[in-house]
C-alpha cells in the first residue's frame, strides 16, 4: 500500500507549477478537486484524509464521489468533468512513479466524461451594456475603480483571472493606449484600446495608491483584488443598472457575460471570426465556434441566398362538417345498433 499524500503533493507542488508551467488558477483548481475528493473519501473510509493510500482512490470510489457532487451539492456536468479531469490528470502523473499502479490508473482514466448541452452564450445589449458602464458612483475613488475594470473587462473581452492579475507594468503609462495580457495556456497578446477605455484607466491611475501590490486594481487595504472581490463589485453595479434598464434583471451577468458580450460585438462589426479569436486570445478557432451559433446575422444571409422551393398549386376542397362528424363518431364505436 502506498500513502497518497507525497505523490499529492508533489504533483502539485512541483510537477503542475514547474514542469507542466501551469498557471496559479489551474494549480488552484485542482487543488480545490482533490480538497472535495480526500474529504469524501476519508468519510467515507472512516479516516483521515492524511491516511488515505493511492490503493483506495479507485474507480468505484471516484464514481461515487462524482455522484455525490452532482447530487448532494448540485453541481453542473460540467463541474463534475472539471473534476474527473484533475483527477485523471494525476494519475497519468502517477503511472510513472508507481508502476504497481499502472492498472489503477488506467481504470481510473477510463471513466467517461459526461456529455453537456451547448447552450447559446448569454450576452448583453449595447443599451444593457451602457447601462452597466454607468452605474459606479464616481464621486468615489472605488467607483473610478469600478468603472475602468468593468471597461476594461468588456472592451478586451478579459477573463476575470486575466482581468484581476493584470499589473501595472503590462500597461502603457505614457499613453494607456494598450496592456500585454498573459492569458490562458500562457498565450501572450497584446491588446489596443478604445480612448474611452484608455480615459477610465487614467482616471483610476490618478487616484490609485502608490503603495500596495503591483497589480493594477486594488481593494481598499491596497491589495490585489481577487476573483470573489469583482464578482461582488459586478453584482452591485448589475442590480443598479437594473434600474436604467429592467431587461439587465432577468439575465444571470457573471465576469465571463462582459467576455461574452466583447466577443459578440467584435463580430457583428467586424463579421470575422478570426478576428474575435485572435481578441480573445483562444488556441483554435473551434473555441470560437460558440459566437457563430448565438449570432443571427451569419444564417439570415444564408437564408436570404438560397431559393425556396415552389409548390405546385392545386384546389383545396373543405370537408363536409357534418360527415366528418359522423366518421370520427364510426371510427370510435360510440354508436347503437
């Protein structure tokens, strides 16, 4: 029997930060996979999760956890493949430290993922999305703040990882008229602005406290803003533009609707879906695929070239009311001799 907790960590404190190079959020996700994992398991097997042995993480048990999220905590298929992604993705790692748990491992990696709908992306108008950009109070330094992240968040269709990481030294200062943003997969772009965007940044760069951590936007003790931090300032700022605009209340608007929502204007204007990957900093053009779907204005104009077919015409004659009913009264036998 082999104890879990040395190849745990070193899998992710050494193999996914220094020989996969995968980023801080990914590290931090599989974390969080594996923390949901041991803490079932050792209820499970009555132990403590520094007890647990790679032997007892098989395939039965993982099914049984993957239930478990699903049902008791409600999480998507999606969530659940993310997952069973972490899950598979060490003990590939594994199959070259422990050869004893070669077939283990393969079993394990076998467990099918669980197919999801595609649904259209969800996206916000440009009167929604005005409407947003005008909510912060910027009568305050935090509403200066708010305004330039939310435009900044739309206009280069950030990720919200990419948004919160994003320093100071990945921007122009002179002129603010572009960011280097290191995006996911460690893909490097660069990124111009709109002078509207580029006028909110200043407004925040002249008021942000010198002192603090070197990212761009700060929370009010001077460190960097997390994740959790900009999902609260978008909430506020969402119920307050429901007032303007009351069509903003019935959407679900989560930092990934503003990347959405760049994406969708870039290609109504540019009608180039190259030209939305490329923005968007995606690996393939299949990532972009989902934009197309959502977009109405690529099928009218297919629509609009193709020939409807002709029908033949031909007389149409209406049936007798009163033999028809007594047809359907024949045909269900509700009649006497």
């Amino acid at each position: 029997m082999t104890t879990l907790a040395p190849h745990l960590t070193a899998f992710l404190r050494r193999h996914l930060p220094h020989e996969r190079r995968a980023s801080q959020h990914t590290c931090a996700a599989y974390a969080y996979s594996f923390q949901l994992l041991l803490t079932f398991a050792a209820a499970r097997l009555g132990i403590t999760p520094s007890g647990i042995e790679v032997e007892q993480i098989d395939p039965p048990l993982i099914l049984a956890f993957l239930e478990h999220i699903e049902e008791s905590r409600g999480n998507s298929a999606r969530t659940r493949n993310a997952r069973i992604a972490a899950i598979k993705t060490f003990f590939r790692f594994l199959e070259y430290r422990l050869p004893s748990c070669l077939d283990q491992a393969r079993r394990v990696r076998a467990i099918p993922m669980k197919k999801v709908d595609e649904a259209l992306v969800s996206h916000l108008s440009r009167q929604e999305m005005q409407a947003l950009l005008d909510a912060p109070d910027l009568r305050q330094a935090s509403g200066i703040r708010d305004r330039a992240m939310l435009h900044l968040a739309f206009a280069a269709g950030l990720r919200v990882s990419e948004l919160v990481s994003l320093r100071i030294d990945q921007i122009d200062r002179q002129t603010v008229a572009s960011i280097h943003v290191m995006g996911k997969g460690r893909r490097e772009r660069v990124l111009p602005l709109w002078k509207e965007t580029a006028t909110t940044l200043k407004a925040w760069l002249a008021v942000r406290p010198a002192s603090g951590d070197p990212e761009l936007f700060l929370n009010a003790t001077g460190r960097a803003l997390s994740r959790s931090g900009f999902e609260y300032i978008l909430a506020k700022h969402v119920t307050t533009a429901a007032r303007k605009q009351p069509s903003i209340a019935s959407k679900r608007i989560t930092p990934h609707v503003l990347r959405h929502t760049c994406a969708m204007h870039t290609l109504q204007a540019t009608r180039d879906v190259r030209k939305v990957s490329l923005w968007l900093g995606h690996a393939s053009l299949q990532s972009t695929e989902i934009y197309l779907r959502a977009d109405p204005t690529e099928k009218l104009e297919a629509l609009a070239t193709m020939v409807p077919p002709t029908l033949k015409p031909g007389r149409f004659h209406a049936p007798d009311k009163l033999l028809g009913m007594l047809k359907s009264v024949s045909r269900s036998g509700d009649y006497v001799d």
